[in-house]
C-alpha cells in the first residue's frame, strides 16, 4: 500500500490564483481530512469527509473547497489564493471517527506570493 | 472551548529520558495521541492512550495519563539524537471528530 499520498510535495502561487491540492489513500478508510500547519498555531482542521460523498467544514473552512467523489479520492481546492493560505497542508485518512490510527500524508508546501 | 497546551521546547542530552507534557481541556476525549514529525515530513502516530487507561508502555515510550488534572506525559528513555523531532499531543474531542492538536514540543537532543 502506498498509504495517503499527497501531490504536489511544493507550489507557489500569485495572489488571485487557483489550483487543487489532491489527496489519495488506498486503505479503503472512510473518513479523510484536511489540515494546515503554521508555525506556532500547530494543526488546524480545514474540511473532512466521512465518506463518498459526504464533507463538512472544520475549523478554518474560508477559502477552501473540498469534495469526494470517490473513496480514494479527497482534493482541497483554493479558488483564490492569498498570502493568509501560505502554509503546509496535511491530507490524513482513517478507518474509523474513532481514528485510533490516523495515516497523514506528507504535506504539500504552498507559498502563495 | 476545547485547547491543548504544551511547551514548545525541550533540550536533552543523548542518553537521558526526556518527558513532554501536555494538558488538555475536554474530559470527554476517548483518546489522546502522541505524534512525531521530523523535518520536512508528515506526522508520524507514535503512541495512543483510552481514556480509561492510566499509563502505557511501548518500548522506549511511556505515556501517563491524569485524568483529573487533564494532563498527558510522553517520556523518551534513552534518548537518541534520531529522537529529535517536534512532538505533539491530540485529543480525539473535536465537535466533528476530529483531532485537537497543540502546537508541537520541539525536542532537541545533544550528543
């Protein structure tokens, strides 16, 4: 299994600019999500899904869109970038609500100019 | 609202045990985490603790739980330069079931 893969590994955007962040994971896990990491503020949930679907915001939703059509698949997008979304963000899967084994992947670095 | 604290540095030398604290807000978590990210990567679970449980071993790592004062220990024995990382505690609490994290202790050791 390749677990949750993330892509890109690293991007830089202009101010205004789209793009989507994709998300896969190949553990059949039903609930996926997605956060960001700034320094000093730790992680912080952006959207989740508990399965095919299904989505909901979290804690800092504005800005992002999400949406899952597949198990596997869970993309974040940014409609209109800003320098406020400069930041690394983290996909994560698990089996269950009850994540007693949360799986992330390994971020994708976004510098938004 | 939920929070989770803990300090954001911690110096050791390569050998000694290293303990990261953490405390917590919601009583009702059913489970708190320890994770590890080295540099450049993504989180790594180490270790998980019920709620009902007071303390658990796992080779080097120990966690301690006190439900009373909402506070969670990782100690490190033996601490290898390998073991520098940031480390963060999370409680499933969330009001979507999600992770709560703290902002990360950042764990130097020195050879």
């Amino acid at each position: 299994n390749a677990g949750v893969t993330q892509t890109p590994k690293f991007q830089v955007l202009k101010t205004g600019q789209s793009m989507t962040l994709q998300c896969a994971q190949d553990m059949n896990h039903e609930y996926m999500s997605w956060y960001r990491q700034d320094p000093g503020m730790g992680l912080r949930l952006i959207h989740y899904s508990v399965g095919a679907g299904i989505t909901d915001q979290g804690e800092v939703p504005n800005g992002y869109n999400v949406s899952r059509s597949t198990t596997e698949d869970f993309p974040l997008r940014l409609l209109s970038a800003a320098p406020s979304q400069t930041s690394v963000y983290f996909c994560a899967s698990s089996s269950g609500t009850f994540q007693e084994t949360q799986y992330f992947g390994p971020g994708t670095r976004l510098l938004v100019l | 609202g939920e929070d989770v604290e803990q300090s954001l540095f911690l110096s050791v030398r390569e050998g000694d045990s290293s303990v990261i604290n953490c405390t917590y807000t919601d009583s009702s978590s059913t489970y708190l985490y320890w994770y590890k990210q080295e540099p450049g990567a993504g989180l790594q679970l180490l270790t998980y603790i019920f709620s009902n449980m007071d303390m658990k071993q796992d080779q080097r790592l120990t966690v301690l739980l006190n439900k009373k004062d909402k506070h969670l220990s990782l100690r490190i024995a033996d601490t290898q330069t390998g073991d520098s990382a940031i480390y963060f505690c999370a409680e499933m609490g969330g009001s979507q079931g999600n992770l709560i994290f703290g902002k990360g202790t950042k764990l130097s050791v020195k050879p």
